[in-house]
C-alpha cells in the first residue's frame, strides 16, 4: 500500500481499461468494473444510509469475492452510515478474508460488519463522520494529516482509545498534537486506490450528474482522492448520455477522475432504501407538506417540548435521529417552523428532514451542499443548536451513543455536531426498557418504572466529553420527561424537576451518582398542559435584556413590554432580577416609563406582579408613567395598581406618558 503522496498502481494495463481505452467508452458492466479492485486496496464509498450508496457496485463485488476469493483484505472506508440495519448497504462487505479494515463513522446500519468487528474478526476504527469526510479532501490534496479539535476528550482521543472498536486493533492513527497552546487531534491519511460512487447520469466520457439524487455528500471529494492517490473511480448510475449532451453547470464528478461507469438495475438504484424516488429529495420541486400529526402526550412529547423551549427565532438547527425529531413535530403543532432553519449533516439546508431509512434526505430543502462543507460550517460553529439522543450519561457529563456490550452503533456526526454547536440538548427517557408515563392535572405520574438505569456512575463509551466541553464554556442541558440537567465545570446539576415528581424516589434513587443540586426549579408548566404551549409568542417576543434600557444622561429608565406575556412566577422573578441589575448600579432614583401595548398576564399573577411594581416604584422610581392602546388593559392594570397603593398614571400613548412625565420633572 502506497503512502499518501505518492500515487502508485495506477495503470492502463488493465485488461478493463483496455477494452475501455479501445471503445472509448467508460460504461462497462459491475462485474467488469469491480475487478479494478486488488486485495490489499483502500476502498471508499459514498453514501448515507441509502441515499448515494452504488448497491449496485456492492452486490457485485460481494458476488465476485464468493465465486473466485478475491480481492482479499481490503481496507474500507466510509463517513456516513450505509446500510438498511439488515442487508443492504454495507452488509454486502462483511465477509472475512475480503475485507480486514475498516475506518468508518457509523456501524450501526451494517451490523453485519459491526459483528466481524466485535468478534475481532477485523481490525476496526470508528472516528467522526464529518472528520472522515474531510479526511477525504486532504487525501485528495497529499496533506500529511486532518488536523482538527474534533474528537478531544472522546473515546476518539489517543489518552482514551483512539477511536480503537476492538483488542486487536493496536495501531495508533490518531495523534494528539498541539499549536501555539492549544491541543488538536491529527487523523493519519491512507491512500484511496478504489473509489465507489453514485450519480444520476453518466455520459460514455465518465462525467457524472446528479439531479435525481438525494444527496451529493462527498463524492468529488472521495474521487480526487482516489485520482489523485494513483487509484480509480468507478461511478454507478441510473442512465447514460452521449459525449458532449450534458449540461456542464449539472456535472458534479467530471469525466476526467471516473475510469468506469456502471449502469444499475433500477432495485438498485433507489433514491433512498426506504423510498425509490420522491422528487422534493432531490430539489426538483417543491410538494405541499402533509401536516404532521401531534403526538400523544407522553414521555416523548414531553422531553420534545423541553427542548423545544432552547429554540430561538433564526436558530440554525441539527436535530438527530429518533428521539430528536420530535422537536420537529412539536414545533409544527406549535406553528414555528418558519422561524428557525433545519440542516442534516449530509448537506440538507432548510425544509423538512425525513427520517427512518430515508433519513438525511429532505423535502422541500432550499439548499444542498457537499457533506464535507456542511461539517466545515458545522465544526467552524455555524449551528446555533442542535438536539441529539442520549443513551445513558454519567456524573461528569459524559454520554454514550456508540457502544453498547456487543452492540457497535458508532458516533456518525454526533461528535462534530455535540462540540461545535453553541447549544446542545441531549434528550432522552430517564430510563429506559418498558417505561410508562401519564400526565394528569398538568402533573407527571410515573406508571411504570423502565428497567434500565440511563444516568450511570461512568458510561461504556465516551462520545462526548462531559469534561472537555465544560472546560470549553459549552451550554449543554440534558432532558428527560422528569428532570433536566445542566453541564457545569463540577459536573452535572440537576436545575429542573417535572411537577408530581418526588426527587428522592423518582430521581435520585434511580442515578448511580448524586448530582449537583443548589436551586431545582419547576419545569415549565405549559410543557404538560394538553393545549399547544404558545411558543411563537416566546420566539417573537424581544429577550428580556432588551426591553430594559437606562439612559444617564436623562435619568429615565424605559420598560418595553409590548407583546410580553407573563405566563409563571418564574418570569417575574426573571424580570426582578433583570431590573435590579440594572437599577442597582446607578445608585439613584430613576424616571421611568413603561409601554403596555399588548401586553398579558394571567390573572393568578397579577397580584405577584403588582407587588414586584410597588417595590420598585418605593425603592427606585421619582416617577413613573405607563402606557397601553387598550383600554381593557388600563383598567386592569390601573386597577390592580391602586390596589397596591401605586398612582398608575395609564395613558394612551407614549407621547403622552413622556409628556406627563417632564411635565412633573424639576
């Protein structure tokens, strides 16, 4: 096996590009094309789940390795999941003798591989899917390493495991390294001398399309790798153009680095394994959505409502698969879609992503990148948010989704996206095997306890970094139907509990650790209410910080509650809290001025507030006037103020309410 750097075995000699060079010609049958492959070779192939993988090319190779033995020993390697979790995809490999490496991403979706590599049948590395992606790039350009920051303090790191799935694989190929200061990892780069691909179209000279596909990920990528590593490119397709007919703004692998061109049968050519073609994956056109249907209220609503709370209007998202995509669901019912923009790490920008086996695929998408951009942006901390499973997690904020006993799951682009992100929300059952839970007068009943503890004293499998990201200031909650937590430099505290939970019973007495408790608040109320939370009103709303402004030079305070809805008690006391940081400071009494326009409050509060309004007019307000548009909300207001003994002064217009108030200013 050549070094990178230095292309070798490439040769026209072979009896496939001969005929190929003779007819001038590239389109050649799979059983022709795979043997280009020699034991001992570096395979690459694209593909997420089943969106861009060549089954036709696999089904081939795996066919040619059972009839003659060879090739033999291959080493693969691939970034994203490829498999159905039964057959398909990268199950066609998993035979001993033909393959005995395998640098991968996720193993999950071909478990059949994942045995071999359990069984210590194979040598066998599993490092981040956006890390491999790029990895083929650097191939491409003879770089001596990928160098990055993803992976420290994961099982990836070299002071753990390395990214090492079994006994037998020994060879260190991930360094840590550092410059000016700071820690990084350096990935080693094999050479790629096969490179299996998918487009749409190919043309007789190997260009290739892709427009009926579902995703691009990194297939340019992954064939300069194997051009320019001395190796060859076999590309499947679905049909083919004569030389010349294709629109060159479409080409996206030209004809240049592709040696064969396979023409599939359409079982498999699916545009994904769980869909065989839906023209809104592949930004064709745009189909009119089916509204989703709100989920049952149970523990997943629950925990999709709690995380549904971090969003922020014009937040860039990543939600995972399986228990994150509730959040989607709930911010449908919620009518808050439109207000944040949705990616999947394969390349999907905005629309709707699908899940189960078409999952990385969207409908309705407004862009579509290659793979190793969307981790560029990504890992360069383009994501405001991202939401991710949690099979269990420990005292130091660990958590596991990899590795489970026997069970190789792989970290897929868990790792990139938990650390570069600026919020992560890990979500998840506080237990799992046969829970049940109810709800009742907005309180959670616990029916049936699950079998299995998920908050453990330390996890199997590191996939992120409890400690690395608490050291890099990240925010990271964790949530349950039951209670949520929060990553601090000293661990993880427990900052929320679900009302009709019993800590001790329902909480502490399930953890193999005790967390961090200082100050436990409720969760919010409107999370176990049967009617949507009204998070739109959240979205729209200015934050808190910003309603409240002083200006010095004229000693006037302004409070902007227009459109505000004060909902808990909580809120109030944010609002205290908010005032006091600002008012403490100056040292002085303030004029100030407050803005009603649309403002609500539940009526069980409006005593809580008006206290809160009296303190502050004692303590720290020469004057005050309020204005609202609404005449309903001056009497309320003004009504509720008189009670407590507060001159209201409710006017209709903020002219009129600066006017009163220089008025009476000396």
């Amino acid at each position: 096996m050549a070094l990178n750097g230095t292309p070798a075995g490439r040769t026209s000699g072979h009896p496939v590009l001969r005929g190929i060079m003779r007819a001038r010609n590239k389109v050649v049958t799979a059983k022709e094309a795979v043997q280009l492959v020699k034991s001992g070779d570096v395979v690459a192939t694209g593909g997420f789940v089943g969106a861009g993988f060549a089954e036709e090319i696999a089904i081939a190779l795996e066919e040619y390795f059972l009839q003659t033995g060879f090739p033999r020993d291959l080493t693969l390697m691939y970034a994203a999941g490829q498999g159905d979790g039964k057959e398909k995809g990268l199950n066609h490999f998993a035979h001993e003798g033909l393959v005995r490496k395998v640098i991968g991403g996720h193993w999950g979706l071909a478990p059949k591989l994942g045995r071999l590599a359990i069984e210590n049948k194979i040598l066998a590395y599993n490092w981040p899917q956006g890390v491999i992606s790029h990895m083929f790039r650097d191939i491409a350009a003879h770089k001596p390493r990928t160098i990055t920051t993803i992976g420290l303090g994961t099982y990836v790191d070299p002071r753990y495991s390395g990214g090492k799935v079994n006994s037998i694989t020994t060879e260190d190929l991930v360094e840590l390294i550092a410059f000016d200061g700071k820690e990084y990892l350096s990935y080693k780069l094999p050479p790629v001398n096969v490179a299996i691909i998918r487009g749409t179209t190919g043309d007789i000279d190997g260009n290739i399309t892709m427009e009926k596909e579902a995703l691009t990920i990194e297939n340019l990528s992954i064939a300069m790798a194997a051009r320019n590593s001395g190796g060859y490119v076999i590309a499947q397709v679905e049909r083919v153009a004569d030389k010349g007919t294709l629109n060159a703004r479409q080409v996206k692998v030209p004809g240049i680095i592709v040696d064969c061109v396979v023409v599939a049968r359409p079982q498999n050519h699916w545009q994904t394994f769980g869909e065989f073609y839906d023209p809104s994956f592949s930004c064709e056109i745009k189909m009119p959505l089916h509204s989703m249907t709100p989920m049952e209220m149970g523990a997943r609503k629950i925990i999709a409502r709690r995380a549904a709370f971090e969003l922020k209007a014009n937040d860039i998202v990543n939600l995972g698969i399986g228990m994150p995509e509730g959040v989607a669901n709930v911010a449908n019912e919620e009518k808050i879609l439109s207000y944040f923009t949705l990616t999947a790490e394969p390349g999907v920008i905005g629309g709707v992503p699908a899940g189960g086996l078409n999952f990385g695929a969207a409908a309705n998408t407004d862009c579509l990148i290659d793979q190793p951009y969307q981790f560029d942006f990504y890992d360069g901390g383009g994501l405001d948010i991202a939401c991710l499973g949690m099979a269990e997690a420990d005292s130091d904020g660990n958590v596991n989704v990899s590795k489970f006993g026997p069970r190789l799951a792989g970290c897929g682009g868990f790792i990139n996206i938990s650390q570069a992100a600026k919020k992560c929300i890990f979500v998840g059952t506080f237990t799992a095997g046969g829970l049940g839970v109810s709800v009742s007068d907005q309180k959670l009943c616990i029916d049936r306890e699950g079998k299995t503890k998920k908050f453990v004293r330390q996890v199997e499998h590191m996939t992120f970094g409890g400690r690395y990201g608490a050291e890099q200031d990240l925010y990271v909650r964790y949530v349950t139907e039951r209670c949520v937590f929060a990553l601090t430099r000293e661990g993880m505290e427990l900052i929320e509990i679900a009302p009709g939970i019993d800590l001790e019973k329902d909480v502490l007495a399930l953890m193999d650790f005790t967390p961090i408790i200082r100050d436990v608040r409720l969760m919010n109320e409107r999370i176990f209410a049967p009617e949507p939370m009204g998070l739109a009103g959240d979205l729209l709303s200015l934050p808190l910080e910003e309603r409240l402004t002083y200006q010095p030079e004229e000693n006037l305070f302004f409070v902007n509650f227009e459109g505000y809805y004060v909902k808990t008690s909580r809120q109030i006391e944010e609002i205290r809290q908010a005032v006091l940081a600002i008012l403490e400071p100056v040292g002085r009494k303030v004029y100030t001025i407050v803005n009603y326009d649309n403002f609500n409050i539940l009526p069980d509060l409006m005593d809580e507030y008006t206290e809160m309004v009296k303190e502050f007019v004692e303590k720290y307000y020469i004057k005050t006037t309020n204005y609202t548009s609404s005449a309903f909300a001056r009497m309320k207001l003004g009504d509720a103020l008189r009670e407590k003994k507060v001159t209201p002064h409710m006017y209709e217009t903020r002219k009129e309410a600066e006017k009163e108030l220089k008025r009476t200013t000396p």
